[in-house]
C-alpha cells in the first residue's frame, strides 16, 4: 500500500511539474483597423495594380475605372457652352455707329462755336447741336446697357453647364482608384475587367506597423488598470519561450460580456468580463488572429 500511495504521489507531482505555470494575467486575439475601400465610380476597371500582401503608400495610384462616357459628356457640355457663349454681342461693334454719330455731332457743334463767335450762327443753332450730343450719348447708353444684359444673361445661362463639368471633373477624378491609406493589402476582391459600381468593395487593408490585442479582464481586475497605462504583452516564441512587447491600453469597455470560448481568464470561474484594447508596435512578427497574454501588474 505504501509503494502504492508513493508511486500516485510522485505521479502527481511530475503531472504538476510538467503544467505549465500560468503567469498573465489575461489573454486575446491580436486584431487590427481594416479599412475597406470602394470603388467611388461606375464602369470596368481597366487598370489595377495590387496584390494581397502589398505594401501601399497613403495617395498612391493604384488602378482607373473606365472613363470613356465621362469623357465625352464632359465634350458635349464644353460644345453647347460655345454655342451659347456664340450668341454673344459684340458690344464695340454694335455701338460703333453711335460712336461715329457723336463725333459727327461734336465736329458739328465745333462749327456752330465757331460761327457764333463770328456772329455767323445763333445761340439756337448751339443749343440744338449741344441736345444732339446728348440724345446719341443716351442712345449709346441704352445701347451698351442692352448689350451687357444680353452677354450677362447669355453667360448665366452658361453656369448649369459649367457646374455640370465641375461634376464630370470630379467623377474622372474619383474614376482614379487611389490609395488614401497606408497599409498591407488583407484582402482583393475584384480583377481587371471586372464591372465596378459605386460602393462595390475593391481590397481591404490595414497598417500592421502597430497593432491591437484584445483581451478580457475579470471584474475584480478592472479596478486595477486605467488607459495609457503601460502593460506587459506576451506572445509564444518559436523556441517554447516568450517574446515581449510593451503594450498601452488604449480602451476600456463600460459593459461586461460573457467570457468568449477561445479566451482564458486569471479565474477560470469568471462567467462575465470586460474586454480591454492593448496597443503595441509590430516588428513584424505579430499578426491578426495570433494569441497574446497580458501581465498588469508588472510594469516595464
């Protein structure tokens, strides 16, 4: 009975040896801010240059949707602006008469002037030349006031037009597939030739330079952690031992959850948790969907 009851005691020992002693505190899942980006015109994509696992610069271009009927409407507008623009009067040409009615009158009154002062004409004849030069004056007036109605309202009628192009130009611009965040490319969704639409998925990317590990936390922890505070991340190493990061918890969640399947907690009773966000810098060899621990009461 002895060897019996030493033998289940070594046993024992040797199974409690051989566990592997749980020192965090908590445990998640690395995650990151995907971005998914899509297509902001209509039409076949013609061009598109990007992989899944392509490095992209923030304002690169990377592909263009067909423009072609763009394009063209874009001439239509310009033609029709023309033709209105065509209908324009040429106001110095359509006053040009008056202008030489005036100088006719002026050289006319000149005249009289001089006569008077010989005693060759009278006060009269003086007073109807000066009326004259003030009837072509009006009429010159009038004339030009016509006119400048007629080109604003010509030009006016101009300015749909032109705020229709405004539009195409935006459209074109928007037919350029461009890269507005830097990142990995996660996921391609479309191929060239492919029919695209406006908000029709094109890839998914996220920047993996900094990543996030959430993991949860039981009641009695939370009192213990605030954000910004700096935390311990543990992640396995290919040699059995641990690589470690310095993580800084950037949120905190106000409602309790029940603890996920895949997820272990410091009390393995704990039914409800609370999930936190750890945001750590990625050397690379961090990726979505890895596991990492968490020590909060260590501080680095």
């Amino acid at each position: 009975m002895k060897k019996i009851a030493f033998a289940i005691t070594t046993a024992l020992f040797l199974m409690s040896c051989g566990q592997k002693e749980q020192v965090y505190d908590a445990s998640g899942t690395f995650e990151a801010v995907e971005t998914i980006v899509s297509a902001e015109a209509t039409g076949t994509i013609k061009t598109l240059n990007l992989a899944e696992g392509q490095v992209l610069k923030a304002g690169e271009t990377i592909g263009y949707i067909d423009t072609t009927q763009l394009y063209l409407k874009k001439k239509q507008l310009r033609a029709q602006i023309n033709v209105v623009l065509g209908k324009k009067p040429d106001v110095p040409a359509q006053i040009a008469a008056y202008q030489e009615q005036l100088k006719q009158a002026n050289r006319e009154r000149q005249r009289i002037t001089n006569l008077l002062k010989a005693d060759a004409a009278t006060p009269k004849q003086l007073d109807d030349a000066n009326a004259q030069i003030a009837i072509i004056k009006k009429q010159i007036a009038a004339q030009r006031s016509s006119l400048n109605i007629t080109s604003t309202s010509l030009n006016q009628e101009t300015l749909p037009l032109n705020v229709q192009i405004d539009q195409l130009n935006d459209q074109l611009l928007k037919s350029k597939i461009i890269n507005e965040t830097a990142g990995t490319v996660l996921v391609k969704y479309v191929e060239v030739n492919e029919m695209a639409s406006i908000g029709k998925p094109l890839y998914k990317i996220s920047d993996l330079s900094s990543i996030i590990l959430r993991a949860y936390i039981t009641g009695n922890q939370l009192p213990a952690i605030k954000l910004g505070q700096k935390v311990e991340v543990l992640v396995d190493s290919a040699d059995g031992k641990y690589k470690t990061y310095e993580g800084i918890i950037e949120w905190i969640s106000d409602k309790a959850e029940f603890t996920p399947k895949t997820i272990q907690t410091k009390d393995e009773r704990a039914n409800l948790v609370y999930a936190i966000k750890v945001k750590l810098k990625n050397d690379g060899y961090l990726k979505i969907g890895m596991y990492g621990e968490i020590i909060l009461s260590k501080k680095i």
